[in-house]
C-alpha cells in the first residue's frame, strides 16, 4: 500500500487504480477471478491422496484397520464416492465387501447408482447380496431422496434380471473350456512364509 506524509504523519492512500473513477480494466477483473479460481481448486487436491490411502487400507487389509479407515472415509462424504466406485472394480471380493460397507457408512445418495451396478454385475454373490442389502435398507428408511433413489434402482435391478443380464461367468460357473475372469485375483505372494 502506498503511504502519503502529511504534517509528518504517514497517511495510507489507495492504489492508483481505486482511487480512479473508472474501474479496473476487464482483463484485470478476468485475471483476478481466474486466479481466485485456481487456489479455491486447488484447495480439493489434497484430500484425493488422503482418500485412495484409506481406500487401499479396506481394499487390501481384512483386519483390526478396517473399521477406522471406514470412519475416517466416511468423514469425506459424497467426495469419497468417485474413488470408491473406482476401486469396487477391481478389488479382490473381501475389499468390495469393505467398500460396500463404507458406501453403506457415508450414506449419500450418489452412491445409489454405484450399489445398483454392483448388485447387478458383480460376479461373486456375496458381494452382489451385500449391495442390494444396503438398497433394501436405504429404500426402507431413509430421507426421501435417498430412498426414493434406492427404491428405483432396486426396480431396475428387478427389471434387469428379469431380462436376464448380470455378470459375465466364464470357467467353472459359465462356459466350458474358457479361463475363469471371475473377481480379482486375491493378493499376490507365497502362500508359505519361509
């Protein structure tokens, strides 16, 4: 800020732009809008990493880490919900299960579409039983949008089997002669310690 002396006193006064009757120019406006913009965005990157950290801990962990990873993503809410439904497709079924649980714990609407396609699709019943409970449960007893949303996708999964789509089984429980793609592999390693 720039200082004027009067009387040997330092009196502040304004930019040379404010003090001008005419505004500053468009492109400054622009310039500072775009700037503001960019640090409001940037503020949402850091709570990216902190959610695919917990995601991995319910996605290759089944112990006591569990149950506070599931609390600690919950707290994200609605912002957890892209990333989990990312991880669901390619998670052994023990970590789509935590996933699930955790679609269950953060409770938001947008996570209906999410369960709808899992309890559709997924190829380990477990797991497909485990999303249209959660459905159940939110059409039941919920706030109204929320079971509104559950209860039409539990329509359409109604509709959908019906019609008599699902998950794709190959090997053992589908067809004869072609590799099993069912699930995610489990964890890769020795199964012996040495």
């Amino acid at each position: 800020m720039r200082h004027l002396i009067r009387n040997r006193e330092r009196v502040p006064t304004l930019p040379r732009w404010a003090a001008a009757e005419k505004p500053p120019s468009p492109c400054t406006f622009l310039t500072i809008v775009a700037l503001a913009a960019a640090v409001a965005g940037a503020c949402e990157d850091v709570s990216h990493s902190d959610i695919g950290d917990e995601i991995n801990i319910l996605v290759r962990l089944d112990d006591e880490l569990v149950g506070p990873a599931t609390e600690r993503l919950a707290s994200y809410r609605r912002a957890a919900v892209p990333q989990i439904e990312t991880a669901i497709h390619t998670a052994a079924p023990s970590g789509r299960l935590h996933l699930i649980a955790a679609l269950d714990r953060i409770g938001d609407d947008a996570a209906v579409p999410v369960l709808r396609h899992v309890a559709i699709y997924d190829v380990t019943p477990d797991v497909r039983d485990a999303a249209e409970v959660v459905l159940r449960r939110w059409a039941a007893a919920s706030p109204p949008a929320r079971a509104a949303r559950a209860g039409a996708a539990l329509g359409e999964i109604a509709r959908k089997r019906a019609a008599g789509l699902g998950p794709l089984l190959f090997g053992e429980n589908g067809m004869p002669g072609v590799p099993s793609t069912v699930g995610a592999p489990e964890p890769v390693g020795p199964t012996e310690k040495p």
